[in-house]
C-alpha cells in the first residue's frame, strides 16, 4: 500500500541530527571535567600512598641504624681517580631506603663493585673510563651516565600527576626520560649554602644524621618530603629553576619576580631538569624549602644548580602538595599557606619568620603550629 504525502517518514531530518549532537556535545563538555576531576583524584592518592610507602622505608632505616638518611653525604670513598671509582660524595642517601622498598632484585649493582659497559642503552661508552674500569658498590660520580642505576627511576618515587618531563641534557650519554624523582627531602627554612653546611634547620641536609630525638617540635608537626613536579616545558616552574640569582636569604621574596601565572620570565636551566638525576646530592636536585609556598619558583645560585638553591615544593594537583610527615602520616598543604614574612632574611636559630610553612619545615625551632591556612 502506498503511503500518503502526509503520512509517517522514514529516518531524521538533518535539523534533528545536528540536534542530538549539539546534545551529545554538551553532555560531554559537563562530563568530562568531572571524569579529570576523578582520575586527577586517583592520581593524588596515589602520590599520597607512594610517599606513605616512603616514610616507612624512612622508619625502617631509622629503625636499623639509629637516625635518618643524610640528603648530601659520602656513601662511599673513592673519587674518580681511585680503583675502584668512588662517587665523591655526589650521592644523596635515599640509596639507603631502596633495601626498605621492596626494590632490591632491580638494582642488585647498586651494592656491590662492578664494572665500566660497553655500551649503555645501545650507545657506546666514550666518556670518562674505559669499558671494564671498576665501580664502587653505591656507584660513581651522579655525572657518570653510563652507570645503569643512575639511568632508571624507582617508581615509588614518581608521581603519576606529573609529565614524564625532558631528559637531561648536559652530557654525552643524555640521560633518559624514566630517569626521574617527584619525592623531595625536607631541608626547612635553610637557604644560604645549604650545599655545603652543616647547619640545617629540617630534618635533612648537608651530612645530617637526624634523630628522632632532635625533632622537638614533634613528629607530627615537621616534614619529611614532598613532591616536586616535572617540567612541562622550557619555561614551565615546575622541575625548573631561575638561573643566577642573588640576594635568595636576605629577601626570599626576590625569587618570586623570577616568575609570572607560573611561567619563568628569566633564564632557566632546562638542559638539567631538577627532578632528573634522582640519585644526585645537589641542593636544587635533591631537597625543597618550607620558605616559598607550594608551586612558587625555585631560585638558584649559579647557572646549573650546583650551588645553593631556594627551592619550592610543586604539583599538578588542585592548589597544593602533599606531604610526608616525621610521624608516618601524609597531608596535602595548599598553595595559600602561611608563609608568614617572605622579606625577612632567614635565621639560623630559633622560630622561623615564614609562618606555619616555616615552622612545619624546621625540627626544632620551638614553634607549635598545625597546617591551618
């Protein structure tokens, strides 16, 4: 039977089509961020549970020698020169912790002597020694590239919010993207050569041997570690700092002109990526300040970082970092914590001029604060 000029169509009309996407388009657009929000979510529970793994493998070292790892120290004593090769105390000391994170059949190498390679990673071996030149258990020098375990990641300390970031560049053998670390120690308001002296006012730095005991302003009261993010790109504060800055300890306000709407606006260091060279005892490579608020610049002394460093906490998290506490447990600081006085020049003893995220950073400046904005 026919059907009549007024009777039902077949299909949709183009109209009704461009209707239903337009539809489907919006449904998608109020979606999707809450579906970002939700993985983003995940992803800082995860950086949270990777540094309460890390504050245990703290305990567990504590536990078995009597104080904390040292952030700059000697692990072993050859130099460059010796035979074996020795690392010249360019290595920071969270190689202690990898007995205490279930890591040790990966990096087997890392304890015990062994030898120069051919080749690393498909590329022969022409830099300082030859091929079967013999390397100190805990390695050589943090430039040494051809050395493997300064060519990998422990993934217990990547964060999955941050971008794997650029290699490092500085070298002949680049090192690799997964050579990274997002999990910083604490070196409190210290910022004035804290490379190279023994004064330190957190629980780590230059050859410190913290003890349960020197915290006194409590376990629960001072950080440990935090993260810092990798760069996204050259002018990205994030795993990037300020070349050749001065004037850091006196007025650390300073640093904060090195930077706009989180963008650097002065040179920076991007062929040394802060948070490549996991292994390195470098200030700027190794260690953050409670000075500048999470996801500030971060300000060093010389070109490359080899010097003395105001470095900054960071993240791709929604306005804050997380932190591992002395006492085991992990809490999330936002990016508008007291910072208290940022044109005071730091001090060497006593309470911190830097507000709570001072006073949480240092050990024992007989401060009493918790983490209330």
């Amino acid at each position: 039977m026919r059907r009549t000029r007024n009777g039902p169509r077949d299909g949709v009309t183009l109209v009704e089509m461009l209707v239903v996407v337009a539809i489907v388009a919006i449904l998608i657009g109020l979606l999707l961020p809450a579906i970002q929000r939700v993985r983003e979510t995940s992803r800082k529970t995860q950086c949270s549970v990777k540094l309460k793994h890390l504050g245990l493998a703290h305990q567990g070292f504590v536990d078995m020698r009597g104080y904390f790892v040292f952030a700059d120290g000697t692990t072993n004593a050859g130099t460059r020169g010796t035979t074996p090769i020795g690392n010249e105390g360019t290595i920071n000391g969270l190689v202690y912790l990898i007995d205490f994170l279930e890591e040790t059949a990966n990096w087997q190498v890392l304890f015990r002597t062994s030898t120069v390679p051919a080749t690393v990673d498909g590329q022969a071996v022409n830099g300082y020694f030859r091929p079967g030149t013999a390397v100190a258990a805990y390695g050589p020098p943090r430039d040494f590239l051809y050395y493997q375990p300064w060519r990998q990641s422990l993934q217990v300390m990547l964060c999955p919010s941050s971008p794997p970031g650029d290699p490092y560049l500085d070298f002949t053998i680049p090192m690799p993207t997964p050579n990274r670390r997002n999990y910083f120690l604490c070196y409190g308001d210290k910022i004035y050569n804290n490379h190279a002296t023994l004064n330190t006012r957190g629980v780590f730095g230059f050859q410190s041997r913290t003890k349960y005991k020197d915290i006194t302003d409590g376990t629960s009261k001072t950080i440990l570690m935090s993260e810092v993010a990798s760069n996204k790109d050259a002018t990205d504060i994030h795993g990037l700092g300020a070349q050749g800055r001065s004037g850091m300890n006196s007025n650390p306000a300073s640093c904060l002109a090195t930077a706009s709407a989180g963008r650097y606006t002065v040179p920076v260091q991007n062929g040394r990526p802060l948070t490549s060279l996991w292994h390195s005892s470098l200030i700027a490579f190794v260690g953050f300040n409670t000075v500048l608020p999470p996801n500030s610049p971060t300000c060093l002394a010389d070109t490359y970082g080899d010097s003395w460093a105001l470095a900054s906490a960071s993240s791709y998290h929604d306005r804050g970092v997380n932190v591992l506490m002395a006492d085991g447990s992990v809490r999330f600081i936002t990016d508008n914590v007291d910072t208290g006085n940022l044109s005071a020049a730091e001090v060497t003893t006593g309470q911190s001029p830097y507000g709570v995220w001072g006073a949480l950073g240092t050990l024992a400046s007989g401060e009493s604060r918790d983490t209330a904005d």
